[in-house]
C-alpha cells in the first residue's frame, strides 16, 4: 500500500467498486456495512466510498444475476439483507481479475514501478 | 434532547419518497445508519454526533436516489420462468389467430366477430399466463426458498402482463359490443359472457391497484392463483351454462372433472403460500 496520502478519482473509484465487492463476496457472504469496512480496512482508509452509493451497486450486481441476496436477523436482533456469490459472479471476477492484472502489467512495464506489482 | 428513532422516522420518510420502489434498500440503508451509530457510539461519541457522522458518511437522500435511479429496471426477460411462460403465450396466441384468421377468410365470422374474439382469447389467455408463473412460484419459494430478486421480478412480470391483459380484454368487449350491436341493435345485455368479461376487468384492475400498494411476493402469488379460477369461471362458465353441460346432458362430466382438479390444485397451491420461503425440503 502507499504511503502517500490521496484520492481515488471517481472514475476510478467507480470502475472498482464492483471488483472490490465480488473480491470480498467471493469469501463468504457479507452486508452492507461489513463489505464498506472491510474495504476501508484493507485499503487503510485510503479507499472512502460514499456509504449509500454502494446499496446502488449491490443492487445492479444482484439484477445482472452476479450476486443474490436474503434477509436473515442478525445478532443484534435487527433484520438484515445479506449478499452472497452465484456462479456466474465467480466467472465474472475472473474476467475482471484479467482486465485489471493487464492493465497493471501494462502500468508497470510503463513506469517501471516494481512496488505497484500484482 | 436527541431522539434516535425520531431521527430515523423522519430520514425514513424522506428516503421512502425518493425511493417508492426500493422499499427493501430503504430497510436495507435504515440497518447501514444504525449499524454505523452502534459503532460510532461504542467509539465515544455522543449520540447526537454518531448520527450526524453515519449521516454524512451515508450521503444524502438526493444523492442516493440519483445513484437509485441510474438503475437499469429488473429485466424480466431475462427470468426464465417468465421466458417459458411467455414464450408458449405467443406460440398459443399464434396458433389462435391463424385459427381466426382462417375462419376469416373462409367467411365463416366477419372482422368484427374475428377482432373480438381474437382479443378477449388473448386477454383471458395472459391472466392464465399470470397463474403459471404464479404457479411455478409458488413451487420455486416453498422447495428452493426465495430472493428478493425474484420478488421484484414476479412483481414487474404480473403487472406487464396484466396491464396487457387488462388492456385487450376492454378492447375485446368494446369490439364485441359493437358486433353485438350490428346484430341485435343494442350493445349490451348483461348475458353470462358480458358479466364474465366485466368481472375480468374488475379483477385485472384490482390486481393492479393492489401491485400498486404494496409489493410483496405472497400477495403477487395469490393473486394470480386466484386469477387461474377467476378466468376459468368468466371464460368457460358462460359455455357450459349456455350449452347446458352443466345441466346433465352427454360429457357433463368433463368440466365437473376438470373443475375439480384446478380447485384442488389451487388449495394446494395456497397452502403452499401460507409457509415460509423454502420450508419444504425431501429428506434423504
């Protein structure tokens, strides 16, 4: 991770959005709020969504058939909707780890920046 | 003094106007706010300044339903059952216009008679379809369980097809109407296929309004199991009455049988509905 504190540009922020949560759904299923900490603690809060922008993207995953969702009570009593991987949003990560891992080849080769390997 | 649930109350009001489709991401977003309060307090905060930072981290409403709106709408196409579903729909409603059609051309009904009657099979036909997939639904949530996905879908499907439904079987009677009228001179009479076709509408239109309310997959299925009995009654009650087969003449029995069947069927069917999402399982 850099040291250097900065901000992803929002094209950027949006390209990765849905990798990120495909990433992270690919382990277990997980809520709302769990998948933003969770990217924020990976990242070391370098990576800041907006809280309600993700519910939109989880909703596209889920109506593009990639992931589904179910409510179920949580510990705290409260009900909640929980996100999980189908199958086709397994193909659809490994397409997109490709495209990513090429184009950070590619970045790599161009500035020589051994530290920004995947 | 700060009251949390005040607070919620009303940021629910305003996100429940901006997102009159999405009522699960409004629970959904009401569970993120005060999962994020929970953690903000257990951190030190005080209430008050818990709500306000989830607030500022969750964005505001008008932004969240911009990102809402960006949403392609829940393609119906693309859900297999309805794929089937409709697919036998046209391929009967095909058949029965070249039937028609034929008997168009040979002169045995005029251009009237033949609209009317290709329209109100065609309306009557899609409450029918509305029953399968209700039907199939019915089966998918009580063996397999049930997303909310599939609610939505289930949703967007019934009101298409029963805005379509609607849509041909007034245009069915009005047509029929006016052949009605070419051949006795009034457009009305109140005979059994009349108040079939009338109490058809009524359905379609109630099934509509109620779609319009409130969406929730119980209702989305009951009402198009009920649509199933509905139909059969308006569509093929007025025949039987009129050829009098109901009143004991040579192949009574056929309907009786068949009527049998479909009010077991639906019983079955809707007790079915009554349990919760994926209750029945076979054991091993």
């Amino acid at each position: 991770m850099h040291n250097a504190s900065m901000e992803l540009t929002k094209e950027l922020m949006g390209a990765s959005v849905a990798p990120l949560i495909l990433a992270i759904l690919k382990d277990g299923e997980s809520y709302g709020y769990a998948l933003i900490q969770r990217v924020r603690a990976l990242s070391s809060g370098e990576i800041e969504w907006t809280d309600g922008m993700l519910y939109p993207v989880l909703h596209r995953l889920e109506e593009q058939q990639l992931i589904e969702s179910y409510w179920k009570t949580a510990e705290n009593g409260r009900k909640r909707k929980y996100y999980l991987m189908k199958d086709s949003g397994h193909k659809a990560l490994a397409i997109q780890r490709e495209q990513w891992r090429l184009v950070s080849q590619t970045l790599n080769q161009l500035w020589g920046d051994a530290t920004c390997s995947t | 003094m700060f009251d949390l649930e005040h607070q919620i109350r009303q940021w629910r009001r305003g996100i429940s106007i901006r997102l009159p489709i999405h009522s699960d991401a409004v629970a959904e977003l009401e569970d993120h706010l005060r999962e994020a309060v929970q953690r903000h307090v257990q951190n030190g905060m005080t209430q008050e300044a818990a709500w306000t930072k989830a607030m500022e981290e969750l964005g505001s409403p008008d932004s969240i339903m911009i990102e809402f709106n960006k949403l392609p709408g829940y393609a119906v196409y693309r859900w297999w059952p309805a794929r089937i579903v409709m697919g036998t729909y046209f391929i009967v409603a095909l058949l029965a216009s070249s039937f028609i059609v034929s008997r168009l051309l040979t002169g045995k009904i005029d251009m009237l008679l033949a609209f009317h009657v290709l329209t109100i099979t065609l309306g009557y036909a899609a409450v029918f379809s509305i029953s399968a997939i209700a039907a199939w639904s019915v089966l998918s949530r009580a063996f397999r369980g049930w997303s909310d996905t599939e609610t939505e879908v289930l949703s967007r499907t019934t009101w298409y097809v029963t805005v379509s439904a609607l849509v041909l079987t007034i245009l069915g009677m009005v047509l029929g109407g006016f052949w009605v009228y070419s051949q006795t001179g009034q457009y009305w009479s109140w005979n059994p296929k009349e108040i079939g076709g009338v109490t058809l509408v009524a359905w379609n239109a109630l099934v509509l309004l109620l779609l319009y309310r409130r969406k929730s997959e119980r209702i989305e299925m009951v009402l198009g199991l009920m649509g199933c009995a509905l139909v059969t009654l308006c569509w093929f009650g007025p025949i039987f009455v009129t050829s009098g087969a109901l009143y004991g003449q040579r192949g009574s029995e056929m309907p009786v049988r068949v009527a049998f069947i479909e009010i077991a069927s639906l019983l079955t069917l809707l007790s079915l509905v009554m349990l919760p999402a994926g209750h029945v399982r076979f054991r091993r």
